[in-house]
C-alpha cells in the first residue's frame, strides 16, 4: 500500500468514526461502542470485503441478540441453567465457525449473548435493551463506513482478484517444472512441501477475493459463472496435477522418453500451456499488448501415446507403472485446456458461449462437515467460558462478568484463526496505556464541546488508521482499546480506577484462556495430530477394502460409502496436515525432529493421493469393463486383505517391527510375480483392449498405493509415538 492510499484509506475511516459518533450523540445512543468496533473491524483492503465482512456482522449480531435474549428468557433465575446454556450455543457456533465460509457471522453470533448477559447482570428487563441496541448500533456503524468507502475513493477488490489469480498460476507452473525435474531421478527440491502449502492458502485467499469483487466489481459480476468455472477448473488441476506426481514417482527407474516418444514434446506443451496462461491474466487485467495469440495446436489435446514395441520389453508391473503414469498424464492434459478455455472468455478472447456446455464439477473428495476433531475444537471457548464464570463465582473479582465474555470472545478467535494470545494481551495492554490513557485522562477532560471531541476522535483514527496501512496491529489494538476504554457518550465520564479495572479484566479473562490452553490436552497439535494419524490410516483401510468389492452388484452403494469414509476421515486430516507440522513444539519432543515429522506428513500425503488415484480407477474399470474384475477378483482380494490388514495395524501406532517391515517390502515384489502369473495366462486373451488398458492402469495404481505404503512404514518407524502421547505438565 503507497503512501497516497494509506492517507486516504485513513482519512476514510476516521470520518466514518467522525459520523458515528455525531451520530449516537445526536441520537443520544447508549452504547456506541458496539457501532464503533464494527467500523474498526470492518475497514478492510476493499469496499467489497469490508461490505460482506459488515454483512456478516450485523447478521451474526442479529442471530447472536435473538439467541441472547431467549437465553436470558429461559434462564432469567437460574445461574447455572444460563451456564449450561450458554456454553452449548458457544460449542455450535464454534463448530460452525469451522465448517463455513461466514466465520465472522458465528463468531458475532456467539460472542453477542455472552456480551448481552454480561451487559445486563441477568436482568432480563435490560437484555432486550441491550440486544436491540447491540444490533441497531452495529448496523449504523456498518452502513456509515460502507457509504463513506463507496462514495470516497471507493478500492474495488477486482485489480486484487487478477494479482492473486496471475500469483496463483505462476506458483502452479513453478510447481509443474518441479515435478517435471523429478522424471529424471532428481530429488525432491527443499521448498516444494512449502510451496505446495503457499498454493494452498493463494487459492483460499483469491477465493475470499473472488467473493468480494462479486460485491464491488461489476466486470467481474456479469462474468460470475466463468469465474466460477475457473474456481473449479484451478481446484481439478492441482488436484490432477499432485495424481500426476504421484504416479510419476513410480517411473524414475523407466526410461520414459523412450516409452513415450512424445514425453517431452508434451510436457512442453503443458510448460507453454501455463505460460501462455500467464498472459492471459494479463490480458484480464486490460493489458492490451499482451500476447493472447497461442502458439499452433496450443489449444489441441496432446496425443499422448505408449510405444508398444519398447513397452514390450518391460515386465507388467512396468507396463501397469506406465500405464498408470500415461493416465494421469491425460488427466493433467484435460485440466490445463479447460483451465485456458475458462481463461480465453474472461480475457473477452473467447465469447460467454465457449462455456455453455460446461457443468461446474462438484468436488467428489470436499471435506465433510461433520467431523469429531471440529468438536473437539469447538469445545475450546465453552470450557473457557466456564472456567471464567467459576473464577467469577467465587472470587468476585472487579468487573464482575466482563471476565467471562473476554474468555469467550478469545476462545472464540483462537478457533477462527491460530493466535498468540501472550503477544495479543501486550499488544492490548500497550494500547492502552501508552496511546489511550494519555488521551483519556489529559486530553478528553479538557475538551468543551462536542465539535472537540469530535475533531480528537478523526484525529486519533486518522493517525493510527495511517500507521495500520504498514502493520494492522497498528490499528487494531490502539482503536479497539480506544473505543472500549473512552465509551463515547452524552454524559461522559472519566474514572483512572475505572481504566485500571478494565485492564484487570483484560488480564484476568487473556490469562484464563492461555491456562486453558496450556492444560486441556486434546487440543495440543501434536495430540490434533496423533488423533488424525490414527482416524485417516483407518479411513484408508476402509476405503482400500471397499475398493472393487461387491461393485457389479452395488456399484453406486459401495461408492458412496467410500465417499463417505473419504469426506470424514481421509480429506479433513490431510488439509490440516501440514499447518499441524508448523504448530508442533519440537522443543517439547526432541526425537520427532522437524525433517521426520516432514518426511511423515510427505508420506501420508502420497497415501492419500495414490488411494484417490486407485479409487477412480477402479471407478473407471467398474463401468466400462465390469468383467475385468471378475477376471482379477482373486489377485484384488489378496492385495486389499493385505494393505487393509497393514493400515488397521498401523492406525493402533504401535512401533513397526523389523519382521512387519520386511514382510511389507516383500509384498510388493509378491504382487509383481502375481501379476506376471496373470500377465502369461490365458485368461487376458478374452479381454479387449479397453479391458486390457484398464488393467494396467489398475494395477500400476495398485503398486503405486503398495509403494506408498512401504515408504509410510519406513517414516513411521522414525517417530517416536510415545513422546507425542505422554502429556506436558
């Protein structure tokens, strides 16, 4: 952000905090600050993100004082039913926090009955008062910053949107060279978990600028359904592109090049298929002297094919590898051109019906809602909740219930997003005594009229509104404390005691919630960790043992279940995993050094990818050629039992011993002289060529899964999983 916009989006905020406050005082509103906050919270990089943001505040306020006030309805005499009732609505929000995108609108709707309570002592003659306020005044607050930022400089979110989108696909052909390095025995370069993790987070990110430049971008509006097929077209090329990987890393012993004459020739194409979409985005953004041209046959599928001459000197497990591998490759070749189809009509190349007969593909692998470690999570701000309340109870501390609602508003943010709570009570705690009490106890008693202490409150948002252009925490901190401490209204009142009591408080309701967070062991990473170890490797022995099974007599029942297993068990862990690997405490646990925990987080990673690879090719094989399974039916038995048997061992994360270590090595060259037995039998001479192609994908999958197995074994041996399990304190 330039120096000219940092001016500017201050200068907006603080006439908006200018106009609230003229506004609650002309009205003579008695509790300004729930206004104020919102204006505050809501000032982000955009009018669209700061109008959706808003939204989802004056929302979740609304559902919050509706919850509120029928919690104090039904609870009015009874301490403990308001409790019990409280820290259930705060386990529900908390959990939906988790699995919606409208994280702000459960945070406000469970934060707003604790403040409500807080607010009003129980007296439910109060409450309504307090709830209709909280709401009306949020609302004011949010409409007078969006009118202020529409109408002065208004910062749509569409020049964001094309920055993230160009960075995004940038990273992926970053990512493509590497993998494409890999063919030729390279190692994995340092950096490429990393990266992988960074394009993760882009593409949530430009999917949260996406949705507010549907608000303030009119270019983008009237071009929603192609931007939503490039949202699912970027989903289905990096999840085709990581199956390619995969299935890649089984063909660094094959000379590939000579199996596939056109191997190179294609792989450039794909390296100048991203690249020329990389000027595109140039061309989105209203570059006129980008190259929009693509070279001859960019936008023709490759023609990707086996040398059957050279693929005849290899043995069948090489030619399933290969198979397996030419697959995937296809695959990948399909989702860069819808990826440069959807890309043409947005850059106008191409009109609107380019993408009629186009159907948004649902994710068949998105992570379910419903999961028992969001529950887990979401029972963090109940139990400080009612940890606070107790200390409350008996104690009686100043400041009374205020002690409870902090707890509760943290545990609620620690569930929204990782933070340091430590770091956060000095930030708050500086706020307010260095740039709040100062203009509290020196400056505000002097002032003589209300135009005064409307020019201080510009002043001070104008310039801690500037210094939050370089660092938010600049903003945040000394304007929330400002707007908690100062309380702006018709009869104020200035109390030094009262400041003090705050920050007890503050301290008291912080300290609680790190204390909770320090002893309750099940939300501990590396205990998030263990449980998910545990909850996947069963999830994939489920689902290997399902795969080809009872297909041809319930093929759509056998499916869903496993879809299922995979919503449930298999995806949540893997999105979460690597952000587990970067909150783990290897000062605590020693032996799992951070390149073991790397390597294992790599392994179960690969697992998963392989097993999705092997699930839909037996999906593929199922309906095309079903008599294909019958034929294989005792082979596939063998190996299920097997991986099954392995994986539910595993699951228990006892050590693996050096007999099971062996015993999973040697399984793999078993299967290999099993299916060279089926290889030289009679039985393949029935089969036709689509059965005989599918065969080998399905085997090449198969070894691929085994050797993704024995690799998760060796990385399993090197975590010590008693250190992670034996508790802290």
């Amino acid at each position: 952000m330039n120096r000219t916009t940092q001016l500017r989006e201050a200068f907006k905020l603080a006439l908006s905090m200018l106009l609230f406050y003229w506004l609650t005082l002309w009205m003579d509103w008695d509790y300004s600050k729930f206004g104020a906050l919102a204006i505050v919270v809501t000032s982000l990089a955009t009018t669209g993100a700061s109008l959706n943001k808003g939204i989802m505040r004056v929302v979740g306020t609304g559902i919050g004082a509706l919850a509120g006030f029928v919690l104090l309805s039904l609870f009015a005499q009874s301490s403990w039913g308001i409790l019990l009732g409280v820290s259930v609505w705060l386990v529900a929000v908390a959990y939906f926090i988790q699995t919606t995108r409208q994280g702000d609108t459960w945070f406000n709707a469970g934060f707003v009955p604790v403040a409500i309570w807080s607010s009003s002592y129980m007296q439910l003659d109060s409450a309504f008062h307090i709830a209709s306020s909280r709401f009306l005044e949020t609302a004011a607050g949010v409409l007078v910053f969006s009118l202020v930022s529409a109408l002065l400089w208004p910062r749509t979110s569409g020049p964001t949107l094309l920055q993230q989108g160009r960075s995004l696909w940038d990273g992926l052909g970053q990512l493509l060279s590497l993998y494409r390095g890999q063919l030729s025995g390279e190692q994995e370069p340092a950096g490429t978990a990393e990266l992988r993790t960074k394009l993760s987070g882009d593409y949530q990110q430009m999917l949260t600028t996406l949705e507010a430049a549907y608000t303030d971008t009119p270019q983008v509006q009237s071009r929603k359904r192609a931007w939503e097929l490039l949202r699912s077209d970027l989903r289905l090329y990096s999840g085709a592109q990581e199956l390619w990987r995969e299935s890649s890393d089984d063909c660094r012993q094959l000379d590939l090049p000579v199996l596939i004459p056109s191997l190179e020739v294609d792989l450039d194409r794909l390296e100048q298929r991203l690249q020329h979409g990389a000027a595109l985005w140039q061309a989105v953004a209203g570059d006129d002297n980008a190259a929009t041209e693509p070279p001859s046959g960019l936008l023709s599928p490759l023609e990707i094919a086996i040398d059957s001459k050279a693929a005849g000197q290899l043995s069948a497990d090489q030619k399933a590898a290969v198979a397996n591998f030419a697959r995937q490759l296809h695959s990948l070749d399909r989702s860069s051109l819808h990826l440069l189809q959807t890309l043409r009509v947005l850059a106008e190349l191409d009109p609107m019906d380019t993408l009629a007969e186009r159907i948004l593909q649902p994710d068949p692998y998105r992570p379910s809602r419903w999961h028992p470690e969001r529950l887990f999570t979401a029972l963090f701000p109940a139990v400080c909740w009612s940890i606070a309340w107790g200390f409350w109870i008996l104690t009686d501390p100043p400041g009374g219930p205020a002690i409870p609602m902090i707890a509760a508003a943290l545990g609620l943010s620690a569930v929204m997003a990782p933070i340091n709570l430590t770091g956060l009570l000095i930030v708050l705690l500086l706020s307010m005594f260095i740039t709040v009490a100062p203009v509290y106890m020196f400056l505000m008693p002097t002032l003589d009229s209300g135009a005064a202490l409307l020019g201080l409150v510009f002043t001070y948002t104008f310039v801690f509104g500037f210094l939050g252009g370089k660092s938010p925490v600049l903003k945040i901190g000394p304007l929330m404390m400002f707007v908690m401490v100062v309380n702006i209204t018709n009869e104020q009142v200035y109390s030094f005691m009262a400041m003090v009591a705050f920050s007890l408080v503050l301290l008291l309701g912080v300290s609680i919630v790190v204390l909770v967070d320090r002893l309750l062991s099940p939300m501990h990473p590396e205990k998030i960790l263990l449980r998910g170890v545990r909850r996947f490797l069963a999830g994939c022995a489920r689902v290997t043992g399902d795969i080809g099974l009872s297909m041809a007599r319930q093929p759509q029942r056998a499916r869903k279940l496993r879809r299922r297993v995979f919503e449930s068990r298999i995806v949540p862990f893997s999105a979460r995993l690597n952000k587990l690997e970067q909150q783990l405490d290897y000062d605590l646990f020693p032996d799992n050094t951070p390149e073991k925990v790397s390597r294992l987080v790599d392994s179960l990673q690969s697992l998963r990818w392989r097993l999705q690879t092997l699930e839909i090719t037996y999906d593929r094989a199922a309906e095309e050629s079903p008599e294909l399974l019958r034929t294989i039916a005792p082979l596939n038995a063998a190996w299920r039992q097997h991986v099954r048997d392995t994986l539910n061992r595993w699951s228990r994360l006892k050590p693996v011993t050096d007999s099971e270590a062996t015993k999973e090595a040697a399984y793999g060259t078993r299967l290999a002289q099993q299916l060279e037995e089926l290889h030289a039998s009679s039985h393949l001479d029935a089969l036709d060529d689509t059965a005989l192609r599918h065969l080998y994908t399905m085997m090449g999958s198969t070894q691929s899964l085994l050797e993704s197995v024995r690799m998760l074994g060796e990385n399993m041996r090197q975590i010590n999983w008693h250190q992670w399990s034996t508790e802290r304190f």
